[in-house]
C-alpha cells in the first residue's frame, strides 16, 4: 500500500467537468417519491411492478467512524444486537416471521452507516414495518444479552479478520493511509476496545443514534406510494423523535506528502499482491465534476477486462492474474482511490507493480482519449439503467447516497454529470 497524491492531482485537471447548460436528471420522473414523517424519518419510495416482492430497508445514519473514542466496534456491534429480544417480541421472533413468508433479511455496518432490510411479497410491508420499528425503540439490553452477543462479535473477530492475512494486511493498510480520519479504525473494532463494550455503552449508543429523525426508510418494488406513506405514518410515525444531533463532522485529513509502504509475509499466502491507494475526494467532499472523474478514471484505468490495466497486464504482457482499479466515492468524507494487480505464473510481484506504476505514469502524462471516455460514460450510464432492473439494487443506491449525506437529486442528476466530463 503506498498512499500518494501527486499524478492524481493531474489527472483531475485533465479530467475537468465541463458545468454548462441546464442540469440533465436522468431519472424515472415522477417515479421516485421522497419525504419526511412528522418524527423527522426521511421516506423514499421506489415502485417497481413487475414482480410482486417487496424490498424494505431502514438505514441509520451511524456507522464505525461516527464511534465514540475507546468505543470501537460498538456500531457493528448494534447491527447484531438489533436481532435480540424487544419489549414485543422474542429473540429470533422476526427472523422466524420473515421466514415463515418466503422472504429474506440481513443486516450491514459500515463506516458511514447501518442499515437493516428484508425482502418479502407486498402483503407483509406493514409487518415488516412494525418489527422494524419496534426494534427501533424497545430493544432488551441486558448484562446477559450484551455479554452473549459480546462473545459472538469477538469470536467472528477471531475467524474474519485475526485468521485471515489478507484482512489483517488490510487493517494495517487503513491505519496508515488515514492519519488524522476515523476511517483508520476497522468497522468491526479494535480487539481491547470490543471486549470492554458493556452495557452502558450500548443503552447511550441506542438512545441516541437509533432515531426515527436520524433513519431512512427505503422501500421499492410493487408498492404505490401513497399506501407506503400511510403504513410508514401507521408504523415508525407513532415513534417519538429522538435528540436532535449536531452535524457530522469528523477530523480532516492533512495533506499528504509522503509515499508509505506497508508490508506482510505470512506463510499461509499462495499468490502475492499488492495494492496502492491515494486519499481522494469522495462524491460528498468532492468539488463539481471531480469525483464523476474519478470514477471514469478508475473504469478506464482498472475496472474490467476493456480496462488499460487488464488489457496491457493480463491480456498483452500476461504477467498478471488480475489488474485494477477502484473508486470508493460514496463515502461521507474523503476516500480512497485504488490499483491493485497480482502476479501470474513465474512472473514476479514487483514486475507487476512496476506494470502497473507505468500505466499510472502513462496516463497521468497522456491522460485519457476521448474514446476511451466515450465508452467509459456508456458503461457507467448503462449500468444505472441495468440498477433499475433490479428494486435491491436501486434501494441500496439511494439508502447509501442519503445516509451519506447525500440527496435524491444526487441520484437522479448523476448519469448526466457522467455524462458531461470531458478528456
């Protein structure tokens, strides 16, 4: 891992968005509904009528770097709390109730929020609803419930992340790429830090982040709005409004100016790898046009076998087993941009990353050409087109973007900003 700055800073500029004429929203106009229960509960309602199934999620805007200090691992933590006993129900009750339907449920944590959903036939919204907004507010949190649910985060610790070399070498990497953000701290916590997490911390984490005012609900698929609304004001409208909470502002990240380099040797690795990644604006930090750069930057560069990297490593020179790049811009505060390439064969780990280093130097020189653009921009707008095909797809893509700070405009207007970059 090897944060850096300076090609990127040249590579925005020749990848400037040209801000002229009207704003383009390549939306489904009059489709998406979006608006606010008394409680302060953010409503987006996404109707999809071909098939009859149902897609509910509840987003909370609190994730692992909004963590208190000395708390890490306590909003992943909730996530897995969440499931135990309410005031109403047994633990499992709405595990059971979901399967009883045919339907499906899970849960999620990241940096920037937590989000619950279930999928189900239309007919059984409303007790989704009721369950959703039950744990909403009447969670049990015992000394017994935390200490169980407790041992269970620290087991899965163990297996996922202590176990595994990869996701170890990725925790180092995060804490030396952010020095000053919260996104240095893994999601899932520090070790020392989760096996303190008592009962205390979690009935002060409770009643101040799990707020119909500080949640979105996202429903799509065979749904009309208008009955949406009413369950919704039937269900988590009843639910007082919780305190009001200061904005999100978290520590700033200093500019960087130092190229750092992390490395792990284990035994149990088969095929080497390397990655390099610079801290970059996200969608919400970003100044116009700099994150749709960005992204079309990474698809050109890395993302996919039409991609510079793929084609010149694996395909031409056939050093690689793989080759790419990503942009993570739906993050709250700055993130990361990514190439990433491992070897093939007899071929050696530091050929490919000088590979790679040379298609970075290539065309931070020679920046892009307008085909390549072209194509990129009709990938991308195609691939919202194929997100609409699917309700899961399209609830995730506006439950992320609004529990990132984001709006439903920003969704809607986002294939015509791809669209307006030019080389």
């Amino acid at each position: 891992m090897t944060p850096h700055a300076e090609w990127l800073r040249g590579t925005l500029l020749a990848l400037a968005l040209v801000m002229t004429g009207p704003v383009l929203a390549d939306n489904n106009d009059g489709k998406v509904t979006n608006f606010l229960l008394d409680n302060g509960m953010e409503v987006v309602v996404i109707p999809d009528h071909r098939a009859p199934i149902v897609t509910h999620m509840v987003w909370y805007k609190i994730g692992s770097a909004d963590e208190p200090p000395g708390k890490s691992g306590i909003a992943h933590f909730f996530e897995h709390l969440m499931f135990k006993a309410t005031t109403n129900h047994a633990a499992g009750a709405f595990d059971r109730a979901v399967s009883a339907i045919g339907g499906s449920n899970n849960a999620f944590t990241s940096y920037d929020y937590t989000a619950f959903y279930e999928t189900v036939v239309p007919q059984a919204l409303e007790q989704m609803m009721d369950f959703e907004a039950d744990r909403m507010r009447n969670l049990i949190l015992n000394d017994n419930v935390i200490a169980t649910e407790r041992d269970v985060i620290l087991e899965e610790r163990r297996s996922r992340i202590d176990s595994n070399p990869q996701a170890v070498l990725g925790e180092e990497v995060d804490a030396t790429l952010w020095q000053n953000q919260p996104y240095r701290i893994p999601v899932i916590g520090w070790m020392q830090e989760m096996e303190k997490l008592n009962r205390a911390d979690a009935k002060a984490f409770y009643d101040k982040y799990y707020t119909p005012n500080n949640a979105v609900l996202v429903v799509a698929g065979d749904v009309d709005p208008e009955v949406v609304k009413a369950l919704a004001e039937k269900t988590y409208g009843k639910i007082a409004r919780g305190p009001d909470l200061p904005p999100r502002i978290r520590p700033v990240e200093p500019e960087q100016n130092t190229r750092r380099t992390v490395t792990l040797t284990d035994a149990r690795v088969s095929v080497p790898n390397f990655s390099t990644q610079w801290v970059v604006p996200s969608y919400h930090t970003a100044k116009p046009g700099e994150a749709e750069a960005l992204d079309l930057l990474a698809e050109i560069l890395g993302g996919g076998s039409r991609s510079r990297l793929h084609q010149q490593l694996v395909v031409k020179q056939g050093i690689a087993a793989e080759a790419g790049a990503f942009f993570q811009g739906t993050m709250l505060d700055a993130t990361n941009f990514t190439v990433y390439g491992a070897p093939r064969g007899d071929a050696k780990l530091a050929d490919v990353q000088a590979a790679v280093e040379a298609e970075v130097a290539r065309i931070a020189k020679d920046g892009v050409t307008s085909g390549e653009l072209e194509k990129a921009k009709d990938r991308f707008v195609r691939s919202m087109i194929f997100a609409r095909d699917k309700q899961d797809s399209m609830a995730n893509i506006y439950g992320a973007t609004l529990a990132a700070g984001g709006s439903v405009r920003d969704v809607e207007e986002w294939p015509g900003r791809i669209r307006r970059v030019t080389a």
